[in-house]
C-alpha cells in the first residue's frame, strides 16, 4: 500500500478561542446544505479553484465560500479526522495549530490518542512567553514542524516575535508552514478585529525567508490567489516547498514543472478541503508517474519532518 503524508490538516475550531474543546467532541456532522466548495471539488477545482479567481472577483459568491468554509471548521474533530484519513487512504496527517484558538498542546493529547496524527507547533502572539523554550519543549514532545497564520494570528511574517520564533525554531531543522495568499475568514463584522487578510501577502513571505535561508518553508496553498507570484519569486529557492491545496491538475503540473517534484507536497486543508479531491487531482497532474508520486504524497514530507 502506498504511503500518503497529508502536510496540511486541522484539529479543533481554528477560528474563535478554546477551539480545541471541538476535537473530542463525537458525532459532529456537517451542518447545512449548500457548498460551494464541494461543486469546486467535483472538478478537481479546474473551474472553480483558486486558479480562476472567480470567488475573488464576485462579492456573492466570495461569502457563500466563506460561509461553506465556516460549516466545515466546525467539524474538524479527533473523529472525522481520522475517518476522512482512512475514506481516503491517508497513511498520517499533519495537525496545524492557529494559537490561542488551538495550541500545540490540543494537538498532543489528540496525537498521544492516534499515532497517524502528526503535530505541529505554533507561536501564540496573544501572551508574554519564552518563545525559544517553548518550542524546544514541543519538538521534545513530538512536534514535527511549526505552523504560521498571519491572517489568523494578526501579525505579519515580519514581525519581530514571528522572527524571534523562527530563530529560535530553526536550529531544531523541521520545516515551516505559513497560510500564504490574502483572503477572507470572516464576514460577520463583529468578527472582522479577527482577521488581516492583507498579511497574506507574498511580499512577507519574501522578507520572512529571505531573512532564513538556512530554514525550510513551506508555502501554503501555494499562494492561493497569488500562486503565479510564488512561482515566478521561489522557483529558485532551494529552501522552499510548496503543497498542493485547493489547486487543480494543471495547476499541480505546472508546480511541479516550476519547482520540481522534489519541491511539491500533498496537502488538502481538512476540513476545509477534501482530501480524496485533493489526491485525485494530485495522481491526474501526476500523469501515472509512479517516482513522482510517491515523491510528492510522501517522500518529499518524510524527509522534511524527519520521520
């Protein structure tokens, strides 16, 4: 059986505090009917993904997303993980903490639970902390990577604390995960302090690796939106990976074609993707290359996180 290493997955409600009491939580099921997301996936989002922009340039159908999206966080439990890993023929999955909402240590107790979940660890930029401490604490307690949400966490990949983190992380040589690409998690507009959809921007991500060349970066989602923009800045970068969610075949082929094979990782967002869509598209883009395959749904992720 083929090994299959999912690099970017999440536990527990990332978008409002205390989302980790979610992940134990039994028989939660999606609520609500209408998901647009579920249409872009039926096409392998060829027609509908983040290559065609269409959510980005239609305010309407841009909030249906978001509240489909929405729906689908609220099911990110210990349960339905594993059940979406098993449906699809996911051998292990890495969990992305977004401190405070759901910290490293949520992640922990759901991984001593399940040996297939692979957690990573976070920056909480809502506390005073030692972060260097911190961290090294969590790598000796299993975590395989640290995750970094700037829309999220309302901090830029600039800012000093992110910096201090990465300093202090990089000397444990376990790759970096950040959201990269400007978008919306909210739309209510009690919720709006929540967010900065402008620190998705790839110009942060340019400064942030740029400062840490000797550091391995995963970027997530490959940019979304601004995916042309990775390709054309990082393509030369040989500390740099990009995964593969929410883009299509063709998409994935020209990753692949920019950045190599050995630069590419699986990777579906669960909940907020679906991760037999994204396999799907990733063995059509894949075009029955056996070798590539196994580089990008496992190889690539096995010797970036040490495992």
């Amino acid at each position: 059986m083929d090994i299959i290493i999912d690099t970017h997955a999440h536990l527990g409600n990332i978008l409002y505090p205390n989302g980790g009491n979610l992940i134990e939580k039994r028989g939660v099921r999606k609520k609500g009917f209408l998901d647009l997301v579920s249409i872009s996936e039926f096409f392998l989002h060829e027609k509908f993904g983040a290559e065609s922009s269409v959510e980005k340039n239609n305010t309407f159908i841009e909030r249906l997303i978001i509240k489909s999206l929405f729906r689908r966080n609220l099911t990110a439990t210990r349960e339905n993980f594993r059940k979406s890993m098993d449906k699809a023929g996911v051998t292990f999955s890495v969990a992305l903490p977004v401190p405070p909402y759901v910290s490293f240590a949520d992640l922990k107790a759901a991984a001593d639970k399940d040996p297939k979940v692979i957690p990573f660890t976070g920056i909480d930029y809502t506390r005073d902390y030692d972060i260097e401490t911190s961290l090294e604490a969590d790598v000796a307690a299993g975590a395989k990577g640290m995750k970094l949400h700037p829309i999220l966490q309302c901090a830029p990949l600039t800012d000093k604390r992110t910096f201090d983190g990465v300093e202090a992380f990089a000397p444990h040589q376990l790759p970096i995960i950040m959201h990269t690409g400007v978008c919306q998690y909210y739309i209510d507009r009690k919720d709006m302090h929540r967010q900065k959809p402008s620190y998705g921007a790839i110009h942060y991500v340019r400064d942030l690796i740029n400062a840490f060349p000797k550091v391995n970066f995963i970027i997530g989602h490959a940019g979304l939106y601004e995916w042309n923009d990775v390709k054309e800045i990082f393509r030369a970068y040989k500390n740099v990976w990009v995964e593969t969610t929410f883009r299509g075949p063709s998409a994935i082929r020209e990753l692949i074609n920019t950045f190599g094979s050995e630069r590419v990782l699986y990777g579906s967002d669960w909940p907020w993707g679906n991760r037999l869509s994204a396999i799907k598209a990733l063995k059509k883009a894949c075009q029955g290359n056996k070798e590539i395959e196994i580089r990008i749904f496992s190889g690539n992720a096995g010797k970036l996180m040490k495992l």
